[in-house]
C-alpha cells in the first residue's frame, strides 16, 4: 500500500508538520507508521477522509479534546454519528449568528438615535384620546419582572381569543401593563369585552379605568419596541408639552399588525399622560 510522508498529508490539507506531530501528541490523530531507523512518519490513504474530519470540526472551533473523544468513540469514521454532532453545532452557531444579529441591530439603532439627536431629531406628534372605562379579559402574569415571556402569554390567548365570551371589538387585541411596584409589574394580552360573568377558565378580567392618553404608533418588529418605549419617556411626552401619568398603559394591535418578526406592522400605544391645561 502506498503510504504518504507526513510532509506529503501536511501540503494536502495546507497544515504544518509541527501541526500533525502535535495531534499525534496529544492522541488525535496518528500516524500509521513510524520507521524505527529515522522516526519518518507515514500515513494511509485511509487516514485522509479523518484527517479532512478533524480539520473541518476545527474550522468550526470546536475543541481539540472534544474532537480527540469523538474520535475514541469511532464517531469521525461514522458518517450518520458525525451528522449528528455537526448538526448540534450547527444549531448553536445559528443561536451565536442570531445574538450577534440582535446586538448589531442594536448598535445601528443607537446609531441611528444618536445622529438623530445631533440634527434635531424627527418631530412625531401625539394623539390625545380620552377612554371611558372598559373591562378586559386575558391571560395575565403577575410579578413578572422585565425579562418576563410576553410572548408566552400571547400564544395562549392568540388560538382561543376569537372565542371569548362578550367579546367587543374583532380583530383587536391589547397588552396590558399594571399595577407596578418597584422593578415589577403585571402584564396581560387580552381582549375588549362587554361583560364579565362568563371569564374562560384561566382567564382573568381586568377593569381599565377612563384616562387620558398620549397615544404614538410604534412600527416594525416587537424586537425594536422598547426603543419606542425609551424615546417615548424620554423625549417625545416632553416634546410634545404632555406628563406622564400613574395608570394602565397598553399595547392595541388591530389589522395593521402582521406579526411580531414582520417590518410592515403597526401597533398604538396608550401611555397614560395627566390631562392637558385647557
């Protein structure tokens, strides 16, 4: 059989030799034959497809012992086991891309804040809308700090919400943010409804009382809500000559919003501000 020197598999994949010797160090990867006389290490041209294994798995940064133990487990040499291992880590690096995308995202909005502030900024004009009181009926979560799931709360209700009793308003649903005491707060994603007396199990109703409220759209994803949030109380209440106020404030999504992912939606916010000086 014909065998390859280690500088002949070293040129076949673009390494060093000192890289092949190390491997062979440290019990990944050896060579199939030492000569006794001049120590020259040979390779079969079995070891070639191995060899391509561990290279590839480094690119991908995994680690040299973690390679070193699916190679003690014969799993380079098994196509079907090693699919499993690159999908595995192919999942994570799908995680690491989507957290390094949020990030970059954020960073291009900062930016975007920031040149913003340095021309003016853009003038965005509230509604001010007076509601009488209403009930709601929802799924709510009580205590929950900001890192809370809203989402969680939403795929429950989204399946059912057509359903619920007295129900007022189609095709409109809200997010409800109350009763906050220090870092926390409950939330709910309810419904409008006419009446109480037949609350779905699980569900809750929550009384919204009359208030006034500044009322901006936020547009794009759920993702960049809290930076609308943030201009919100931070420029656009003063900006527009209004205080914000204790109470209830809520998300209303209607027809305009077509998913928390999808940059066409559009959803109001009611911020509870005091009433304006006639």
């Amino acid at each position: 059989m014909t065998k390859l020197t280690i500088g002949q598999m070293a040129r076949l994949f673009g390494i060093t030799t000192k890289t092949l010797r190390h491997y062979d160090a440290v019990g990944l990867f050896s060579p199939a034959e030492i000569n006794p006389d001049n120590q020259y290490r040979y390779y079969n041209p079995g070891q070639i497809a191995t060899l391509r294994s561990i290279l590839f798995l480094r690119e991908l940064d995994v680690g040299l012992e973690t390679i070193r133990e699916l190679a003690a487990g014969g799993t380079l040499s098994d196509r079907a086991r090693l699919a499993r291992v690159l999908r595995e880590h192919a999942d994570r690096v799908r995680s690491a891309i989507e957290a390094q995308t949020t990030l970059l995202n954020r960073i291009d909005r900062e930016l975007g804040r920031w040149e913003a502030d340095a021309t003016g900024g853009i003038a965005v004009k509230a509604k001010i809308v007076r509601m009488e009181p209403f009930y709601a009926v929802g799924v709510a979560a009580h205590q929950a700090d900001a890192s809370m799931e809203f989402g969680r709360l939403w795929e429950k209700l989204l399946p059912v919400e057509a359903s619920i009793p007295h129900r007022s308003e189609e095709n409109v649903s809200f997010g409800l943010c109350y009763d906050f005491d220090g870092e926390r707060f409950s939330y709910m994603a309810g419904v409008k409804v006419d009446a109480v007396d037949d609350v779905p199990e699980g569900f809750e109703a929550k009384l919204v009382p009359a208030q006034t409220y500044a009322v901006f759209t936020h547009r794009g994803t759920i993702a960049g809500l809290q930076e609308t949030y943030e201009r919100i109380h931070e420029t656009w209440l003063a900006e527009n000559g209004l205080q914000f106020a204790e109470g209830i404030d809520f998300e209303r999504y209607d027809e305009r919003f077509y998913g928390p992912t999808d940059e066409r939606s559009e959803l109001d916010l009611y911020i509870p501000i005091l009433e304006p000086a006639e």
